[in-house]
C-alpha cells in the first residue's frame, strides 16, 4: 500500500513547519505538501512565514511560493494541486506530509473536496459590491446558524458562503456536514497553553520585520488577488509605508491581527475530532514532537 499522507497542524505561530521539516528527516524518505492559503504565494514568503530556502534545501516542499499574488486561487483548487502531488510523492515510495493552518485547505484534502456549488462569477461579483454589513445581514437572515459559524469581519468568508447558501438552496450545514467520513491520514494537532502561543506571534511579528517583510510588500503589485489581499499584516505594513500609522504601531497591530486569526483558528481545530491533540511542553523542540509523532504513526513506515 501507498504510504498515507500525515498531517501536521497548528494554529499561526505553534511551530508546525518546524516539526513537519523534522519529521520529514526523521522519516528519511518524505516530502512535504502545504495546506496554506497565503504561503503558496510567490513574493510573500516573509509576510506568512514560509519556508526558507534552506528548508526548501533540506526537504522538498509542494505549494509554497508557486503562484504569483494576483492569480486567483480557493480551496478547492488548492486541494486538487495537493492530492496530486500526494499521490505522486505516495507513489514514489515516500511519506506525504500535511501542513498548514487554512482550515477550509486541510478539510478538502483531509476529507475530501466539498460538492457544495462552485462559484458563479456574476452573483459573485454582485455580492462582493455590497457592503459588509449588508452582506452579513443577508446572510444571517437566509442561514443564522451558518452565519454564526463564519468570520464576519472577513468579506470573502461572508461573500462565498451567502453564495454557497443561495446557490445551493441549503444552509452552509448540509454542505460542511457531507464529507467522507475517515480522514485521508491521521492527524495532530500542536497545542500551545494560550500566553505562550501569544509570546510566540509577538516573536514572529518582530522577526518578520526583521527580516524583510517592509521590503517585501514595497514591491507586491498593487492590486492583489482577494486571498493574497487577506494575508495577515499587509495592510498593516501598506499603511505604514503610505505614511498612515507609525512604526511603533507595527508590531502591536500585526500581532493583534495574528493572535484573532490564530484563535479562530483553535476553535476550528478543536471541532476536528480525527486530530491527535499534542501538547507542546516548555521544553519541547521540533526534533523531540516529530519523535512523539514518528513513535506513534510512522514506526511500521520506517
């Protein structure tokens, strides 16, 4: 049998590239497939902490950094590139590994791409001319139980399931509930005691800056796809260089920012019964979590 795929996952922050980067060479033979909507991108490789050419050296990664930000590119896209490339590394003898912290992204490769409707361009482009509120307010009347599930402060979460919704002529439940029911693979998921993934983001929102991330949006193109247009930080760094906000707020913003979507993230990760929580003990390095790992999933592997 084709070895299954595993995945590894976290919220932004929890340290998940590190240990799958571990496991991959702790496995010996194994590649590693990203399920981030923001680190496939080409040009943003700062901004949402994606592998860095040494890491790229030291494991072959798929989906990072391989479309250009203007491309328009979803879940259900991501998800088709990903299977195939599981497949292929599966087929070769190797061990696919899973991560990444885009929820949607991990569902459709972990269980499956959703049958819920594909997206119809001119109700789209109808609905994504309304304003926020009166976007929300139109999905909260024709799915309250699904509005309460979705980011409302995130236009393109609100836009696609209002269309998801009116497409289909069934609440986004019918849809999120109709996966296949066993995992393609098994699954952990890395769990932090709240401060210290806190401390962590601040670290990272420091490093990024650092590290690049100023100069790396300075020469983004203007107009953006409206998933790279999402990425945490962007437009906190394009009003600072627009002269907006002053540098001393770019930390505490971008960790603000990050903390919220880590968060939603935790809360979506929790509602995954199929992941292994792994608690992350002070002393833990990605080393010592991939071992946990390999010890429990992948010892008949090697």
């Amino acid at each position: 049998m084709s070895p299954r795929p595993i995945f590894i996952l976290g919220p932004t922050g929890s340290g998940k590239s590190a240990v799958a980067l571990a496991l991959a060479e702790r496995l010996g033979r194994a590649e590693i497939v990203g399920a981030d909507a923001y680190q496939v991108y080409r040009g943003l490789s700062v901004l949402t902490a994606a592998p860095t050419a040494q890491d790229l050296a030291r494991v072959p990664h798929h989906l990072i950094g391989c479309i250009p930000p203007t491309q328009a590119h979803d879940a259900a896209t991501h998800a088709r590139l990903a299977l195939a490339a599981i497949a292929d590394i599966a087929a070769r003898g190797a061990v696919p590994i899973v991560t990444g912290g885009s929820g949607l992204y991990v569902k459709f490769i972990s269980h499956g791409i959703s049958p819920a409707p594909p997206s119809d361009p001119e109700l789209r482009a109808q609905l994504s001319a309304l304003p926020l509120a009166e976007a929300v307010r139109r999905l909260q009347e024709a799915d309250p139980e699904g509005a309460a599930a979705t980011d409302l402060q995130n236009p393109r979460y609100v836009v696609r399931n209002l269309e998801i919704v009116l497409l289909g002529g069934k609440p986004l439940s019918y849809w999120r509930n109709n996966w296949q029911v066993e995992p393609a693979g098994p699954g952990v998921c890395l769990v932090h005691d709240t401060p210290v993934l806190d401390a962590r983001i601040v670290r990272r929102s420091r490093a990024m800056l650092a590290h690049g991330a100023l100069r790396e949006v300075a020469a983004l193109p203007p107009v953006l796809s409206p998933t790279a247009a999402q990425t945490l930080g962007l437009d906190t760094i394009r009003a600072f260089l627009a002269g907006r906000i002053p540098r001393s707020q770019l930390v505490p913003d971008i960790a603000l920012a990050t903390r919220r979507y880590a968060k939603r993230q935790r809360s979506w990760l929790r509602r995954e019964s199929w992941l292994s929580p792994l608690p992350v003990p002070p002393s833990a390095t990605p080393e010592s979590l991939a071992e946990h790992i390999f010890l429990r999933f992948c010892k008949k592997m090697s």
